[in-house]
C-alpha cells in the first residue's frame, strides 16, 4: 500500500495529538508505509505555518477548503470543534477523502445522520476518534468477558468525571454554549458508551437526568453569561442483551482529572478498571477457597498487545498519545481493507443516537426506547 497523504484540521490539544499519532505510527509498528503529512490548516495563515513546521507538514494553510481540495491529501483529520465537524467531514468525504473526525460526531443528530449517509455513497473509510477502546488493558479485558472469566455479565457502572469546569470562575467558553451539544454527555460521555459498545453492544432504553452545578459564567469582558448545556448527568441504562448498567457524568467534579471509572459485575466474578490508572485492571474470581478470594491487581505488559510495540518490559505504562498512535494503525488497516477494531461512522451515529436518547428522556422524565 503506497504512503498515504495526510491533511489535519485544527492544532490544538487533539490536532498535535493526531499530528503525533501520524508522525510514530511507522515507527512504532512497522508494517505500514510511513504516512506523508502532506496539509495542514488553522484559523490563521501565521498559525499554520508555525504549527506546519513544528508538526512536519508540508503545506499550510487558513482555509480547510484548500486543503480538502488538494489532490495528494489521502485522509483528513478533523479534530476541529465539534459544531464544525459536520461540515468539514461531509466536505472531505464529498472530495473522495477517507476521514478520521474527532468525537463527538455532531452536536445536531440530523447533521451526524448526514455524516453517515455520505461516508455510505462516498465508499471511503470514515471512522471516529475513541481511543480509549484501543487500550491493550480494555482489549485483554474484552477477551477475559468473552471467554466467561467472570461468568455472565449482569450489570455495570461507569463514571466518567472531570474538573475542567469544576471551578465556578472559570470563564464562559464555547463548551457551555448549546451549539456545542448538550454538555457532559455529548462532551465527554460519548468514551463510557464507545468502551460499552466495544464491550457489549449497544444501548438499548435510557432514562436520564441532567444538572447544571453552576447557572452562569463569568466573561472576561466582564459579565456574565448563561450557561447552556448541562455539566453533570446521571443515566439508567439497558445494553444488549437486557443487561442493567448506571453511567455518571460530570465535568464539574473537582480532584478527578481523566476518570473512567468501570464496575462490571457477572454471575461468577468482577472486573474494575479506572482511566487514570489505564495500565492496570483489577479482576475477582469467585473460586478457590473463599479465605483467599480477592481482587487481583494486573498491569500492562507485552503479554497485551499491542503494548509490545512501544515496551519490552511490562508495569512501564503507555500513555494518551500512545492510544491515539494504536488507533491511527487500526484506520490505516480499515484503509488496506484488514480487519481493524474502530468505531465507524455506523457504529458512532449509534453511539450519538444514545446520546440524544438520553437528552430527550431527560425532557420527557421517561424511559426511551432506541431502535
């Protein structure tokens, strides 16, 4: 397969986060052509010319059109805001791009609809940003589900919490506007659902409640303005299957910085995962003498791959950026046509359907059904 060519949209935390991911997957895995980074915009020409260079971009520029109009651009990252993903996906699919876009897919779901329906006509690969379900650990812990380590699975809880937004001084900024999408759930949540999709499938009913913890925000123009969306949400779900599971949103929870809390409970043991120690799971067996029966603490290691391709020695952990390197190897494997493990476009409107499932159950104080 020949080197593919490279446009990335937006270089802020995610846009360097992919533009890394572009620049090792070679490196790391071996086994594919080293990509060429071949265009790069942002919001200003300075900007991307400076981020062009610091990157290894051939090209820069302050409009996204020049750069899905370029014909060596083989994939486009876009790893812009969410209100602009819609646009910037459907254009680079509509130009004969493969799209590697960020999560969420759109706050609007008649625009993600849109999304999906054109990666159908264009025939490209158009794939989403969840990194976290490329973790060694969470696929280790998808085999031990699958082979009955822990018997049937029953119910599961998952939180996700931040403290982004915990401090009520922090100024109004675009997350909190209703353009951006409903707030926790759309912002962030999306990982907990891509990780219960990966694991078990998809949601099937939900009944929600949001909470805004703070009704304004300050403007540093001095102020105030109203927040739109809500920061903090608590949802009952059904998965496939029937089974329960409870999932905690809040990105206004002071002292937890990347957290993925994950409980899941069968009929003969349990597993216990959490983000912020993403090299180690713990897992519960229930045999042998209950006098020795606890929880057993497992860290990463080369027994997990892929984790063998960046550490020969386990318990050193990988990192963020070292997921996001994982998943750019699996698009490029969805691009030769391999078998790869990522959330589609399919996959993703299923995963924004939930979502608003949850928005519309919190309105209507019922349970939704999800076709």
């Amino acid at each position: 397969m020949k080197a593919l060519g490279i446009g990335l949209i937006g270089t802020g935390y995610m846009g360097k986060c992919h533009a890394l991911a572009w620049n090792a997957v070679k490196a790391v895995f071996g086994d594919v052509e080293r990509p060429r980074l071949v265009h790069l915009a942002e919001a200003n020409a300075e900007l991307a010319g400076k981020r062009a260079s610091e990157f290894g971009f051939e090209k820069a520029t302050a409009d996204w059109r020049t750069l899905i109009a370029d014909p060596e651009v083989d994939v486009v990252s876009v790893t812009t805001p969410n209100q602009f993903h819609a646009e910037m996906a459907i254009a680079a699919l509509d130009a004969g791009k493969h799209v590697w876009c960020e999560k969420p897919m759109a706050p609007v779901y008649a625009d993600a609809e849109r999304m999906l329906k054109t990666a159908r006509a264009s025939g490209k690969v158009a794939v989403l940003g969840y990194n976290y379900i490329q973790n060694p650990v969470m696929r280790h812990i998808k085999a031990l589900i699958e082979e009955g380590a822990i018997g049937a699975v029953n119910h599961i809880r998952v939180e996700m919490d931040e403290d982004f937004m915990a401090d009520p001084d922090v100024f109004f900024y675009w997350k909190s506007e209703l353009s951006a999408g409903y707030g926790a759930l759309d912002d962030f949540a999306v990982h907990p659902l891509s990780l219960l999709w990966y694991l078990f499938g998809h949601v099937e009913a939900v009944i929600a409640d949001m909470v805004k913890p703070y009704g304004s925000r300050p403007l540093r123009e001095g102020g105030r303005r109203d927040v739109e969306n809500h920061d903090a949400a608590n949802v009952l779900m059904r998965l496939d299957g029937g089974i329960s599971a409870v999932l905690m949103a809040n990105r206004a929870a002071w002292g937890r910085k990347g957290r993925i809390a994950l409980q899941i409970f069968g009929s003969k043991g349990s597993i216990a995962y959490d983000q912020e120690r993403m090299n180690e799971f713990e897992l519960y067996q229930a045999q042998g003498r209950g006098s020795e029966q606890g929880f057993r603490k497992i860290l990463a290691g080369p027994a997990h791959q892929p984790y063998d391709r960046f550490i020969p020695a386990p318990g050193h952990g990988l990192g963020f950026n070292d997921l996001k390197i994982i998943e750019c190897r699996e698009l490029i494997r969805a691009v030769s046509g391999e078998p790869s493990s990522i959330v589609t476009f399919e996959d993703g409107l299923r995963i924004e359907k939930s979502v608003h499932a949850m928005a519309q159950s919190f309105h209507e104080r019922r349970w939704i059904e999800i076709d």
